[in-house]
C-alpha cells in the first residue's frame, strides 16, 4: 500500500507541475495576443494618411502613363493600405472630367476597384495616349528668332514625348508611330 501511496503522490505532483506550465504558457500567449490587439487598435484608430507626392491628373491622355505608374506603385500596389484609403488617395488626385466619373461612387472599402478599373477604361488606352504625345509634338510653337532658349524648349519637348512614346513600349524612332 505504501508503494501504491507513493506512485500516486508522485504522478499528481508531476501533474501537477504540467498543469502549472500550461497554464504559464497560456498566459503568456493570451498576454501576446493582447498586445498584438492595442497595436492594431492604435494603428487604425489614430491613422492618417501620409503625404504622397503624385501630380493631380485631369484627363490629358498624354499624362496618365506617368500618372498611373506613379499611383499604382506608391498607393494601388501598398498592402499596408486598405482599400478605403486608396479610394481617398484616388479622389484626392484626380480633377475635372477624371473625378466627375467618379464622384458618383460611394468611399467603401468594396467601391473602390470598380472606381480604379473604370478610370482604366477611360484612360489606359494606348492609340489615344499616342495621339496625344504626337499632338503635343506638332503643336510645339513656331520661332522667327532662333535662340538657345527657344531651341532648348524645342529639345524639351521632343524629349519629353519621345520619352513618352517609349513608356508605353512604342518605339519611338519607328515612322510608323508618327504617320498615324
């Protein structure tokens, strides 16, 4: 009986010991969870949106290769922002005819892809961004005083739709580009 008394003391003493250390971990899980939770509290109770430095587009097709990069690698691709607060950034970017399209859509969170995939649909059409880089080539001012300045802007603004021409993968140097 004595050696029956003992083995019984010592497997609930070590019982009890594995009792203690679950509930210990326990404990410290339920403690981590809880930090884990006022971080997110924190975070999303006191957010603000950040500055972002992206030009306001306002409908010249010329302008949206530049625009849409720039917006699309420092908001639409951000996992760090819902899409509520890309729909802010959105909205805040936009001027005249793009943000008439849609201003009618309400600021959720469901909203907003429907808003971005509509301005794509507008927008991100390649023959029309050509047409308008090409435009703004052959309405470059005409000089009766050549100068460094005048032919500097000339210089300019062929570079900047060359360089246009070649953001939407044209080649640029092609004369088919320019017959068009």
């Amino acid at each position: 009986m004595e050696e029956f008394e003992a083995k019984y003391y010592e497997t609930k003493a070590k019982l009890k010991n594995i009792l203690e250390n679950l509930s210990v971990r326990t404990n410290v899980y339920n403690n981590n969870s809880d930090v884990f939770e006022n971080i997110a509290n924190i975070k999303s109770s006191n957010f603000k949106l950040p500055k972002i430095n992206i030009e306001y587009f306002s409908s010249d097709y010329k302008d949206w290769p530049s625009f849409k990069d720039l917006y699309v690698s420092l908001v639409h691709d951000n996992m760090c922002l819902s899409n509520f607060q890309k729909f802010q950034y959105l909205r805040g970017l936009l001027l005249s005819e793009p943000a008439n399209r849609i201003k009618h859509i309400p600021i959720t969170e469901t909203a907003y892809n429907g808003a971005w995939e509509k301005l794509l649909a507008r927008y991100d059409k390649k023959k029309q961004i050509i047409f308008s880089l090409i435009k703004r080539f052959m309405e470059q001012p005409s000089f009766n005083d050549i100068n460094t300045s005048n032919l500097r802007n000339i210089a300019d603004t062929s570079d900047e739709v060359i360089r246009g021409l070649k953001s939407i993968d044209t080649k640029a140097e092609s004369r088919d580009v320019w017959l068009i």
